[in-house]
C-alpha cells in the first residue's frame, strides 16, 4: 500500500530543509529535485540519507552533465561545518571525480556511486532510521522544492542530520578511499549496462557494483567473446531448386530425384517411394532457424556459492552471445526450488546483464519440481508451436534429477549437462540420459590458458549441438 | 536446606510408612515430590527413597521401577520391569548399563528398530544396526509420510557408510537428497520454516559425511537464510562462523571470502560488534584466493578482482594501510603499464605505520550455542517410533533429561501420574490431568503426546491440552493453539486463547503474526496483539506501531495500550520517525506513546 501522500510530502519538507546545510553552489529548484531522485533511489537500496549529502555528494559526481560547474563553497556556514566543507573540498578536486566529469553519468549510475561511498558510513550510524515497513518516496513534484531553504530548515529543524555530518567527516579517510576505488572497472561494468529505473535492475546494478564475483563473471565472459565474434552461421541444405547443390537427401522433389532411383524396376520404386527411401538432391541454403530455441539453465541454489557460481554465469554470457550468433531464439533462467523468469539475454542482453550477475537466490533446491515443470513446458513448445528446442543446464555435482523426467525431457529436447567443480567423483543416475554432458573440474580450470580452452571447447560443443 | 514443614512432612511420610500405612506416606512424598526445584543435594532423592519404599510396600513394582530411575539405579530398576510387559523400559535400563546388545535385541523384537539400531551403533555393531535401519525403510508404517522416510534412508545411508557399502549408501543418501529437497520446499511454502531448517540440517550433514561441498553449503546457507528470518542472530553468526571454518579446510578461497564479508554485513545489521574481525577475515581471505590463483597460474583477472574485493573489505574497515598492501599486491600482478601505475601510487598513498583500529572481536566461544547442531534425524525418527505414547517418551526424559533435573522430575511425577492403577487414557478427567502435567514438563518431546491427547473425545482433555501446550515455549506449539482457537467446543477455544496468551517468547513472533493474519474473531486478534506486545523485540514494535497506524477500534486500542507500556528493544526512535509522517489521529496517538516510552526510559 502506498503511503499517503501527506506523509511523502511530510518527509520532503523535513528532507529539503537540510539543504540550509549544503556547501556545493549554486543549487535551486532543479538541483533540488535532482537530488531527491538520487535519494529515491538510495532508499530503495535500503539508504535513508539526509537529502544534504546526497545533494552535496551527488552534485560533484554529477558536476559536468548540464555543462554547469558546481563548486564547494569557499567558507563552511557554520565553524561545526568547516570539516564538512573540507570533506566536500576533498571529494571535488581527487582525480576520480575529475575523471568522471568528463562524461555524463545517468541518474542510476550517480545513485549506486553514492551508494558505493557512503553506505559503511550509514551503515554504521546509529542515527539510521531501523527497519521500517513504509519505504517512503519523495515527490518529484511540489511547491517545497523552490521554496526558501533558511525558512525550510527554520520551520523543521535540520540539526537531525549532523550527527551523520559529523560521522562522515570521522571517516573522511574511509570515505576516499571508497572513491579510489570506483576507477575503471566498475565504470566499465556500469557501462554494460542498460536501465528501466526498475527497482530490481536498480538493486540488482547495486549488486553487481558491490559483488566481486560480478566483475569476475565478466571478466571471464569477455575473454571468450574475440574467439566467439569468430561465430559464422554454418550453411545447410534445402530442397527448392535454387542455388548449388549441397547433399543427398532423403526428401525433395521429383526434379531433385538421383537419376540412379530411375533404374529401378516399377513396383520397387514404389516401394520405395511409400517409404520415404527415395534418395534427392539437396540445394545450399541458409540454416532454418527461425523456429530454433536454445533454452538455458543456470543453477542459482546455495550449492553453487563460489567459484562454481563464477563460471557458471561466464559461461552462461558466452553461450548466450554464442547462440545469438548463430541465430535462434535464446531465453535464459535461474532456476533453483524455483524455474525463475526469463532473462531475455538474446536481445535485450544489456538489460538483463545486471539480473544475470547478480541474481541471488532466496529458496532452497527442488530439482525434481523445477525439471517436471520444465518438461511439460518444452512438450507444449514442441507440440503446439513446433519448436525445436536445445536445453543446456548449467549446475553442479548434487543435481540429482529424477530419472524419468530426464528422460521425458530427452523425448522433446536435445539435453546437455554441464556439472561445474564437483567437489568429489560425479555420480549421477542420468547421464547416461543426456545426448551430451561436460564435467568442468578445478583442474581443467587451473590454468589460465587451459581454463579459456576448456570453457570455449564446452561452448563450441554446446553450440554444435 | 530443607525447611520446616518440609521436615516435618517427611516425617509424618516416614512414621507412617513404618507404621504400615503406605498410601499415606504415598500421598505426603508425592506432596514432597511437587517441589522439583529443590536442589539442596540428596534431599529430593531422599523424597524419592521415601516414595519407593511406599510404592515396594504397596506392590506397586512398575511405579517403583520408575523411581528408580530417578534415582539413576538402573539394575534394580530393571529388576522390576518384565522384559515382556515392558520392553522399552527394560532396554532403557540395560542401556544405561552399558548393555545396548542386549537393548537392541529387546527393542527391535518389541517393534522399536530405529531404537535398536541406535543401541547398535553406540555399541560399535555397525553391519548389525545396517539391518535394522534397513527394517525402519521397509516399515509399511512409514508409507504417506515422506519426512520421515527421509530420516530413515538417511540414517541408512549413514549406517552403510559406516559399513564402507559406498555404492549403497550412495543410493541411499541420494533418495534422501531428493525428499529432502522436495520436503524443505514444501515446508518453506507453507511457512514452516523451522521444520525447513530441520531438512536443511540434514543436507549439511549429508554433505559432510560425502564430503560433498554443494550439499554442505545448501545446508549451511539455507540454514542461515531461516534463522536470519528468525531473528537469532547468535545462531546465525555461529552457522556463518562455522561454515567459513568448512570452506577455509575444503580450499574454497572464494565461497570463504564471500561468507566473511557477507558474515561482517550481517553483523552491521543485527547491530552486533563482530563486522569488524570478519571485514578482516574477508580482506586476509581475499588476498589468499588471489594468492592461490596466481600459484596455481589462475587468470590475472581473478587475481585482481580477488584483490579489488580485499580492499573494498579493508576500506569498509578503516584499515588503509591494509589497503595500501593490498594496492600493492595489485601493482605486483603483470597487468597493463598504466593500470600497474594507478595502483602503485595507490598503494604509497595508503601505506604508512599501522593504524590504531578498534578491537576485531571475534564470534565469541560463550555465545555458540551447544544445541545449534542436533541429531534430528535420531530424534524425529524415535518420536516417529514412539507416536507419542506418554510413557515411553515420559520414561525416556526421565533418563535422558538430566542436564535440567527439573525437567526430569516433572517427568516422573508425569510418568507415575499415568502409571498409577486407576489410571485410563478413556477417563476424560485422568486424561486431562495428564496433559496439565505433560504441559508442566515444557520441554520439546511432550509435544507429540500432547498432540495426540488432542485427539480425544472429550472437550475436557482437549481444554486440558491446551492448558498445557501454552507452557511449551516451542512454535510446534502454536499448530495445537491454531486448532484449539478453531475448535467447536467453547471450553477448548478459551483454554486456546489462554494458551495464546501464555506463549510469550521471542520466537513466537512469526506463528503470532501468522494468526492475527489468518483469523478473523477479534478476541483471537486481540490476544495475539497483546501477547505480541510482550515480546519486547524491535519487530515487535513495528508490529505494534502498524497496527496502531492501519487497525481500527478494538485492535487499534489493543496495539496502543501495548505501546505505551512496551519495555524491551528501543522503539523510540522509530516511533519519533512516525511521528514526523504522521497526521491527525495517529500523530496525537503516537505523541502519547513517545511520552510514555521516554517517562519509563
């Protein structure tokens, strides 16, 4: 239930008057709002800061985008400010900040920085608000924002927030080094990515930024791309009379017949016209795959905490561009008690990038829940939309599926397994039930060199398929 | 020291005992007897003496037998167990005495082979306790209850370990994989979190007897995941603790680093002062994967984000010249010229003389919990076995509770209770004598022969049950509640919302919660509110503080009235948060209780 709209509007007048606080000049009606927007999103990552940090804070990462320079001011307001003002004086002149007015950062990416720098500050600020049920908004649009900020802060009293003032210039030391470490990396990561503003694709950016593993997954996942990019779509043959020939085939027309079918006496030709043994030129064409589906299953349970996670979403990026490559639809799921929605990784790869190296799964496991249902998905695919459907599993050593359902879901779709670091000897009832399965093992992962040979061997293997 | 009416009682007790009147002595030493939180030594168990020696008088062997073991004479208890008319006890006796063979025997022949195998085991007979596991999977009586069917292949699988039959365990453990997973998912669907764990426990102990990390981390983490729902901080920490220790020994540099920054975040929320030892964990962890994967001639890449995350743990520490080294260790990797540059001038800003931090306190030894880790798939079976006969889980405690004597001692005034001559579970009034006295117990295993006490005819035992489920400080607890508040007869549901009202321990938040959602008499949504104002927990407050601000009249008055009299975690602060937001009504409401928080602060 939204909270009433009193309340939000409550909670921005009691916001906008620590701004009487701020020391980045000059800022109005807009820079205002700009910061309220910044500290939506904060809040939706569970970081309640007053609005004057996120103004001061957000203003100087910010400071190039409109082509107005925003400056600390040259004295504090108060002499309990002067250290907050030092503090600001810091942030604006490191060389990260300087880097990163020279391009534009969107709104989500200027939230996750602030986030990045001042969440073990609040984090650990006994001031922050405790948990609470009501995640509180601030409108984007009322009168309070181009009002009188030293009326503001005279009819709700700002002093609440210098306890935090306070704290974050104890930690200035802490703070900056935060900054350092925003350098090229994180930016990059932050540039992989595309934004709907949605709450989960803001966490789920957070989550990435904050997770080593993320940078990991697309480290990993970059340096397969080149050998990749290499992808041609292979030719196949066709029947119509067009182009060369290609193959012999077992169905075509009469003008495509092997002139040697003619040799045979009437009633065997029929014989063998009845049962479909006639042999026809094939013509060259283009591989028929429209109808195509590569569907695949990343493991998201608890058992894959680790390295074992790393790879498997690495590999899981590169199969996933491997399949666009070579045409095709390609869908993508987490699954774990749970198949989880579709990522669509295929055409809207940077959209969903952040959901795929972040996603973090809150159920335990139920493999044998997750695969029937899969398999009277892919049944139905098959049956009514005639799909040809490639599934390829991504999990480790403990993925015990019930038989049955491997094989039902053999019957309808080409199966591959892949069984990332089995902590000991793999032994697994259906494999034999697979059309084809990997063992990924720390061996073969030991080496830098074997690693890439080894993670792009599955993937051409899994392609081939 | 005893005192004087105790003296005196013991006395007339003891005359008229020599005077041959031993009912009356019975009844003065069962006076005595009542007293079980005695611990003056010897005193209690001259009371005992007293009440065997009447009983013996009296003929009365079975009662004496159960004195006896009170009083921990294990042979002379046996003595006056017929081995045919009371199996269980005997096999109890003979256990105690070291004899489990011959327990074993006993037990499996009267129908208990999940007993007897236990016996077997604690007796090193492994091949032997393999066949009665093997027993326990083929019980018919199991069929339709999947929970315990997996905790019998389990113990199987277990066995034939034990036996190093290592393909037939593997079976084994795999079926008990499969219904774990099921179970666990079908118990967290249905808000049973703690039967949940329960599955989760068994996973992680699975993976350990495999030496299967997966499985080890599936237990660890979805264990951790329930108690944080929970609230049980100090469970979670150990479970965070303890697994960091597991991955550390398995070499999995990245699930150990992971789990110490995660253990440090964890702590920052729960507000407990443990972030900064597993922030420094998580940095020395991060460094040693990255060690690790440039021995092993890992990628470059790994290396550096390993480092990336290590000080990204020694900055949210303060620690900078901790970051300075590890800037160092990037500026060492062979990376490109420019790259190796920043994070060499990285490195000389932040290296300088160590820092003075505040103290990195370790999860202390005195706060891991001895019970964080029980044999569930022992106990769950043998309550299975036992299906909540009152005398042999009574018999049971009275033996096997002695690190609370207290809960021994109502055991036994329980178990002679429904040993006596006249006694019949058809008599409605014998029968809710029964469940007042198993309720007295308050422990965990009177809860099944409470349940099925529910199961009787009469509204007088059921009332009585619920009289005495509301002292089990358990959430299996509030499943009987639930069915008392639904019950038909207006005794029941009385006694229910007494219960309801008795059940005031932290855990119960969830089950409470459960209840103020899904029924709708308002004197049922009433109690609950107002016993959820008595937990006192921080949760509890924000309960209250949306009742208050989203319930009307009766619930809204409840809520309030709790408020103003919350003692427990601090609510002031949310409370002042509120009020900024709030309106009218609720704002004048809030102000009130804001002043009454801070006159009793």
């Amino acid at each position: 239930m939204p909270p009433p709209a009193d309340l939000a509007d409550n909670e921005l007048r009691r916001q906008l008057a620590t701004l009487s606080l701020s020391h980045v000049h000059p800022s109005g009606a807009m820079e205002a709002i700009a910061a309220a927007s910044w500290w939506n999103m904060l809040a939706r990552l569970g970081l309640r800061l007053p609005l004057v940090v996120v103004h001061d804070f957000g203003l100087l990462l910010s400071r190039n985008r409109e082509g107005s320079r925003r400056e600390v001011a040259a004295a504090a307001q108060a002499p309990a400010l002067a250290r907050y003002r030092a503090l600001l004086a810091a942030l604006g002149s490191s060389e990260v900040i300087q880097d990163l007015g020279t391009a534009p950062l969107r709104d989500e990416t200027v939230a996750v920085i602030l986030a990045r720098l001042l969440s073990d500050v609040y984090l650990r600020w006994n001031g922050r608000p405790r948990a609470s049920t009501d995640i509180h908004e601030l409108p984007m649009s009322s009168p309070a924002y181009d009002g009188d900020r030293a009326a503001q802060a005279r009819e709700l009293d700002p002093a609440w927030c210098l306890p935090f003032l306070q704290r974050l210039c104890e930690h200035e030391r802490a703070v900056m080094a935060r900054l350092d470490q925003i350098d090229a990396g994180v930016l990059r990561l932050l540039g992989l990515f595309s934004f709907q503003a949605g709450v989960s694709d803001l966490a789920d950016l957070y989550q990435v930024v904050s997770t080593s593993g993320a940078a990991d997954i697309v480290d990993f996942s970059l340096q397969l791309l080149p050998s990749l990019l290499e992808t041609k779509r292979r030719p196949a043959a066709q029947r119509f009379s067009i182009d060369g020939y290609a193959s012999v085939e077992r169905r075509g027309n009469l003008d495509g017949l092997l002139p040697g079918e003619l040799a045979h006496d009437d009633e065997i030709f029929t014989q063998k016209a009845l049962c479909d043994d006639l042999l026809y030129y094939g013509h060259e064409r283009q591989q028929e795959t429209g109808r195509k589906l590569h569907y695949m299953l990343i493991d998201a349970s608890a058992s894959m905490r680790g390295a074992r996670q790393v790879f498997a979403r690495g590999l899981a990026l590169a199969l996933s561009k491997k399949f666009s490559l070579l045409g095709g639809e390609v869908w993508v799921r987490f699954f774990d008690s749970r198949l989880h929605e579709r990522l669509d990784v295929g055409s809207s790869a940077r959209r969903e990038l952040p959901r795929l190296l972040s996603f973090r799964s809150e159920r335990g496991r139920n493999y044998a829940r997750v695969f029937a249902e899969l398999a009277v998905e892919i049944g139905r695919l098959r049956r009514e939309q005639g799909r040809d459907v490639a599934l390829t599993f991504i999990t480790h050593a403990e993925c015990h599926i019930p038989t049955a359902t491997v094989e039902a879901l053999a019957r309808d779709a080409y199966l591959y397994g892949i069984f990332i670091l089995p902590s000991k000897p793999i032994d697994l009832e259906y494999l034999t039930k697979l059309h084809r399965y990997q063992v990924v093992t720390a061996e073969s992962l030991s080496r830098a060199a074997e690693k890439r040979r080894r993670a792009l061997e599955i993937v051409e293997d899994v392609a081939g398929g | 020291m005893a005192t004087r009416d105790e003296i005196d009682t013991k006395d007339r007790a003891d005359r008229a005992l020599r005077a041959g009147r031993a009912r009356e002595a019975l009844g003065l030493y069962a006076t005595l007897l009542a007293k079980v939180s005695v611990f003056e030594p010897g005193l209690y168990e001259s009371w005992l003496e007293g009440a065997l020696a009447a009983y013996q008088t009296m003929g009365r062997n079975r009662e004496a037998g159960y004195v006896l073991l009170g009083l921990r004479r294990f042979a002379e208890a046996q003595r006056l167990f017929p081995v045919e008319e009371r199996p269980l006890e005997w096999a109890l006796c003979a256990s105690r005495q070291g004899r489990h063979g011959e327990a074993a025997r006993v037990l499996a022949e009267a129908g208990h082979p999940a007993l007897a195998a236990v016996e077997l085991e604690t007796a090193g007979a492994h091949t032997a306790a393999r066949l009665e596991w093997e027993r326990v999977v083929r019980d018919p009586r199991l069929a339709g209850i999947p929970y315990e069917t997996a905790l019998a292949h389990f113990n199987l699988g277990e066995a034939l370990l034990r036996t190093n039959d290592r393909g037939a365990a593997d079976r084994e453990l795999t079926i008990t994989q499969r219904l774990l997973e099921l179970l666990a998912d079908d118990f967290e669907s249905r808000g049973e979190r703690e039967r949940a764990f329960d599955c989760y426990s068994i996973l992680l102990r699975l993976g350990k007897d495999t030496g299967s990390f997966e499985n080890v981390a599936e237990g660890y983490l979805n264990g951790i995941r329930i108690l944080a729902s929970d609230d049980q901080k100090f469970y979670v920490l150990q479970y965070y603790d303890d697994f960091l220790s597991y991955a550390v020994e398995q070499q999995e540099w990245y699930a150990a680093a992971q789990l110490a920054r995660e253990a440090a975040d964890y702590s920052v929320k729960a507000g407990l002062v443990y972030d900064r030892y597993y922030l420094t964990r998580a940095a020395e962890l991060w460094a040693e994967a990255a060690r690790q994967n440039e021995a092993a001639g890992g990628p470059t890449d790994l290396s550096e984000n390993a480092l990336h995350a290590g000080i990204d743990a020694a900055s949210a520490l303060g620690d900078l010249p901790l970051c300075g080294r590890l800037y160092g260790a990037l500026a060492a990797l062979p990376l490109a010229a420019k790259k190796r540059t920043r994070y060499r001038a990285l490195a000389v800003r932040y290296t300088g003389p160590a820092i003075e931090l505040p103290a990195a306190v370790p999860f202390p030894e005195y706060l891991r919990r001895p019970g964080a880790y029980q044999d569930i798939w022992r106990q769950d079976l043998v309550e299975w076995e036992l299906d909540g006969d009152p005398t042999a889980v009574l018999a049971r405690l009275v033996v096997e509770r002695t690190d609370h004597v207290r809960f021994s001692r109502l055991a036994l005034r329980a178990l002679l209770l429904c040993s006596s001559p006249g006694f019949s579970r058809d008599d409605p009034r014998a029968a809710a004598d029964l469940a007042l006295a198993l309720g007295k117990i308050q422990v965990y295993e009177v809860l099944r022969p409470l349940e099925r006490l529910y199961e009787h005819s009469s509204p007088q035992v059921r009332a009585a049950v619920m009289g005495g489920v509301g002292q089990v400080y358990c959430k299996r607890s509030f499943s009987l509640v639930r069915k008392g508040l639904a019950d038909p007869a207006a005794p029941v549901h009385i006694e229910a919302l007494r219960a309801l009202r008795g059940l005031r321990f932290r855990d119960g938040f969830d089950p409470l919660t459960q209840i103020f959602r899904d029924f709708t008499d308002e004197n049922i949504r009433i109690a609950a509110v107002e016993t959820i104002g008595e937990l006192g927990s921080l949760e509890a407050g924000l309960f209250l503080l949306d009742t208050l601000r989203h319930e009307t009249g009766a619930l809204r008055g409840a809520a309030h009235k709790c408020l103003v009299n919350f003692a427990g975690d601090d609510i002031t602060a949310t409370v002042r948060q509120y009020l900024d937001l709030e309106v009218g009504e609720n704002r004048e409401a809030l102000q009130r209780v804001l002043r009454s928080l801070n006159a009793s602060n």
